[in-house]
C-alpha cells in the first residue's frame, strides 16, 4: 500500500491521504472523474475491494482477479463530463506487464446514487506502446525511457 504521504498514483499531484485515499475509506467521490481517478489508484494498489464496491451492483463482476504482474503506470484524463445524476470519462491508462508496455484508452460512464458515483460501464481499447530509449518515460516521472521503465 502507498504510505499516505506519498504521491498519490492517480499523478493528481496530491498526497495520496489528501486525494484517492479518502475515497478508498468510504468517502464519496466528487464527480466522475474523481472516481476514475480512484479506480485508477485501486488498480495501481492492486485494491480489488474498493474496485468492487465502487462498480454499479448492475454490472459488477462476481469476482475479481488482477493480474499481479501488471503495473499501472501513468493516468491521463482526455475529457470528463458530468450532467445531473450521469457522468462520462474519458481516459488514457498506461501499464507494463509481461509483454512490455500498453496504453487502455477508454470511454466510461458513470452513474450517481445515493450520494456516490458508481462506474458503470466503458467502451476500452488496448494497443502497445513502444516508446524510444530517449524519449520521455509514459511513467510521467521526467526521466528518459531507457533510464525509468526501459
């Protein structure tokens, strides 16, 4: 687990006490977005509880297994949405694993009940990334792709 006054994984910039840790406790999240961004961080803290709980009852799985060797990387937010009580994300999740590194873009859609956003549903796609030894490494930590993840 990430020490609370660590970076927070989702790459908001904030302390990951101050950001997707709350919301990991119980916390409801702001918007849309503030979910995705927490799902995220679950996935990179391999947090399958919270990656349930927070999955529409309507379309969770019974079950739900990460693939250990799987690393999330890096979060990018392309566009978010919210109108009323319905919300949409539109995101970049950069991994590594076994094969070497892939980037998930997805379509998803939110829906808020009771005071809580749940993710519902989303369109993904998956292609690999294969960045330069000199350029910048997709981990977003400012170093050369060779000298980081490489």
């Amino acid at each position: 687990m990430t020490p609370s006054t660590s970076s927070c994984p989702c790459q908001s910039g904030l302390k990951y006490s101050e950001c997707c840790q709350p919301l990991h406790q119980g916390e409801p999240a702001a918007s849309p977005q503030a979910l995705m961004r927490s799902r995220f961080c679950a996935f990179a803290l391999n947090n399958t509880a919270y990656l349930s709980s927070s999955w529409h009852h309507s379309q969770r799985p019974s079950a739900l297994t990460l693939d250990p060797e799987e690393k999330w990387l890096a979060l990018k937010i392309l566009h978010s949405e919210t109108d009323g009580d319905t919300g949409s994300v539109h995101f970049q999740a950069t991994s590594k694993d076994r094969q070497g590194l892939n980037v998930l873009e997805e379509h998803s859609r939110f829906v808020k009940e009771n005071g809580h956003w749940f993710y519902l549903d989303g369109t993904p796609s998956s292609t690999p990334l294969k960045p330069g030894r000199n350029d910048p490494c997709p981990c977003g930590s400012g170093k050369k792709f060779k000298k980081c993840c490489g």
